[in-house]
C-alpha cells in the first residue's frame, strides 16, 4: 500500500515537473510522461553507470583559461563541464501549447542558445542531443558520466505557471529518505555509490541507484539555481523542489532539472527570449556551486 501510495505520488510529482501542473491538478496528457516514469522505477536495470558508453562526447568549446605564469597560492578549479539536456525528441514531443508549440523543439532552441553563450564565457558545454532525437534516460545520463567534473543540466518546458517563470527540481529518491539528508549515506574512498559502499568489493553500481550519493550536491546546485531564478524571473519560487526524476537517475554527476514555463507562450520566440537571462543565472549558480564544492570525487 505505502509502495502504491508512494508511487502514485512520484506520478503526480514527475507530472507536475515535466507539464508544469501542479500535483493536485493532474490532467490526462501528462500520463505518458508518468507513465515513463512508472516504467523506469519498475524495470531496474541490470548493469553499471561507470559503463562506457559509444556516444561520449568529447568536450566542447574553449578550455578554460590558464592562469599562466601569475603566482596563485592557489590554482582555480576549472568550471564544470556543463552537460545540458534538452528533453524530449523524435516522437515525444513533450508538452503541446495551443499555439502548435511542442516542447521537445522549444528545448532543443533553448539548449542550442544556452550553449553559444556558455561557450562564449568559457564554459565547456556538451548537448544530449542536437536534432530531433529522443536518446534514451541512460544514454543521455552516460554523456554525462563519462566526466568526472560534469554538472548536467535538463531542460524542460511545463504546461502551466506563469509565464516566464522558471523553476529548479532535484531528484527525490523513494521511498523518500525525509530528514535523512544523502550527504550522509556512507562513502567509501574510490566508490562512487552508498551501494558500492555497502559492498566494497563490487563498485559498480546499479544506473537506478547512480544519483543517490549526488543528491545533496544537486540540491545545492538547484538551490543556487532558483536562486538566481527569483532575482532574474520575477515570481519564480526562491528554493529548489525535490522530485523523483527519472530524467536525473542515472546521472552520476549533480544533476537539476529545470522547468520553463511555459509550453502556452505566445510565441517560441517569447520563451527564447529568456535564454539570455538563463545563461547569466546558469553561470553564476554553477559559480557559487562550484565555490562551495565539496572536495573533487577521487
Ligand atoms: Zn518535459
């Protein structure tokens, strides 16, 4: 029964993320995305996140800049890889507008834009997908888990909120750990997974099991996110939410969702417009998520 509750839950919540309809108003075109999700937390997959995988894509873009021959007591860290996902693709196109906008193309024209202006302020950006493709959870996830220093970025527009309005979402494992902060789930040096830990002798770890032991640092990267949503989206909510997200699962790096809202704009072109901004809040929470970063994963 609390099995059945709990994910008749995460429906209602994943719903709620990937069409912008709050929980307590679910609507029938939100089921397919629910049934995905229905799907994924039913069928564990066997095998291991730390694969490798055929479609890991090189680094994009300038390297970072080389502090050179300026004495620094201290290197900087190069930024992250910024792994950005443009839901959807190829016969799900996500949420529809009556104006015959689909998500899975305003994403992608999104991503496409972040992209060239994260590169141009010496980001390394990598896409899941730069066409009308639909790459499976894990293919997507398997980009970014080829980089150890990777934060992966999903980009989704809802079906309702306001418009122009943004929001931040991080995965919420269930059956929900409730005050058990994740940060606080065993690490053993050189596992990359609380399960790895249990079991030290066998490190690779299940890809429905791959964002647990980065769940405190999604959090903080989607907190630092909505942050910078408030101040650049007015009437976007101030923290972070947590949602079991298949989109995130397999995802061995911090991983947020970002939800846009929305799919019923005027125009592709009136949510394009917040690309600008987007950027600019990007760089700055991946910034301050980056200031407050836990030492570097062995
Ligand atoms: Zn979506």
């Amino acid at each position: 029964m609390v099995r059945n509750f709990l994910l008749a839950l995460s429906i209602l919540l994943a719903a709620a993320l990937c069409l912008g309809t709050p929980p307590h108003a679910g609507e029938a075109s939100s089921l397919s995305r629910a049934g995905d999700l229905q799907a994924a937390q039913q069928n564990s997959l066997p095998g291991q996140a730390a694969a490798s995988h055929p479609e890991q894509a090189p680094p994009v873009g300038p390297a970072p800049a080389n502090p050179g021959a300026t004495p620094q007591p201290t290197a900087p860290s190069p930024p992250p890889i910024v792994v950005l996902d443009p839901a959807h693709g190829g016969t799900d196109t996500g949420a529809r507008g009556e104006n015959g906008l689909a998500e899975k193309d305003v994403v992608l024209q999104i991503a496409r834009t972040l992209q060239a202006q994260l590169i141009t302020h010496g980001f390394r950006v990598v896409m899941t997908r730069s066409d009308d493709s639909n790459p499976s959870y894990d293919e997507r996830a398997a980009i970014a888990n080829g980089y150890r220093n990777a934060v992966f970025i999903t980009l989704h527009v809802g079906s309702s909120g306001k418009i122009g309005t943004i929001r931040a979402f991080y995965d919420q494992f269930w059956p929900a750990t409730g005050a058990v902060p994740s940060s606080s789930l065993p690490l053993v040096p050189g596992a990359k997974s609380a399960a790895a830990a249990a079991n030290p002798g066998n490190l690779l770890i299940s890809w429905q099991e791959a964002q647990r032991p980065y769940v405190a640092d999604s959090q903080r990267l989607a907190d630092a996110l909505q942050l910078q949503f408030a101040q650049l989206f007015a009437g976007s909510p101030v923290t972070s939410s947590a949602v079991p997200l298949r989109d995130l699962r397999s995802v061995a790096n911090p991983a947020v969702a970002i939800d846009i809202s929305s799919i019923g704009a005027p125009s592709a072109e009136s949510l394009l417009e917040l690309s600008g901004p987007l950027s600019i809040a990007i760089e700055k929470a991946v910034a301050t998520f980056q200031r407050g970063q836990a030492p570097s994963k062995p």
